[in-house]
C-alpha cells in the first residue's frame, strides 16, 4: 500500500474528495486507519491519502497530519500497554531515553 501510494505521488495522480461526502467518509477512514494500525503499526494508509484529498491548505495540511500521527502513536501506545506485555516499565523508560537525542536535534 504505500509503494502504491508512493507510486501515485510520484505520477502526480491527485485524488479529491467533495465536502458533501466528509461527514460520512471521514469515520469510515478513521476507522479503517486504526484497524490497519491495529495490525501493522503503520498510521499512514489511509489516513494521509484522505488528509490530502479533501484539499486542505498547506498549513492545515501539516496540523492535521500531527494531530492524526499524535493520537494514532498514543493510541497504539495505551494498546501495548494495555497488555502489559508488551510495553513494560523498563522498556518505555528505555523507549522515553531513546526520545532524548531526537528532541534535542528538533530544539
């Protein structure tokens, strides 16, 4: 899927979706995201694709994708957790250390 979507991209096929279907299309692609990230881990597909299509400007664009990534990794967090499992203590001490250089390269 997302060698397709890569595909596309590079094809510049541009896709769009008509703010009359939103209301209905945007939880049905919400809901497919999470069970595809459920299974995978991967938040992208189709979240993204649907991101783009409804035409958001750029800064919009960018917001949202955050906000999206934000909630779907805090989610697929408290899953892991929720087992305790696979997300122990020790590991998300580890996980929150390994977080350290990467928010010092953003500041």
């Amino acid at each position: 899927a997302l060698v397709l979507y890569a595909v596309l991209g590079l094809a510049r096929v541009q896709v769009r979706v008509a703010a009359r279907y939103e209301s209905w299309l945007a939880p049905l692609i919400g809901a497919v995201t999470g069970a595809i990230t459920a299974v995978t881990g991967v938040f992208v597909i189709p979240a993204v694709p649907y991101l783009q299509a409804i035409g958001l400007e750029k800064d919009d664009l960018i917001q949202a994708l955050g906000l999206s990534f934000s909630v779907s990794t805090l989610a697929l967090a408290a899953a892991l957790g929720h087992s305790g499992e696979l997300l122990q203590p020790a590991v998300l001490g580890l996980s929150a250390l390994a977080l350290l250089p990467a928010l010092l390269g953003m500041a």
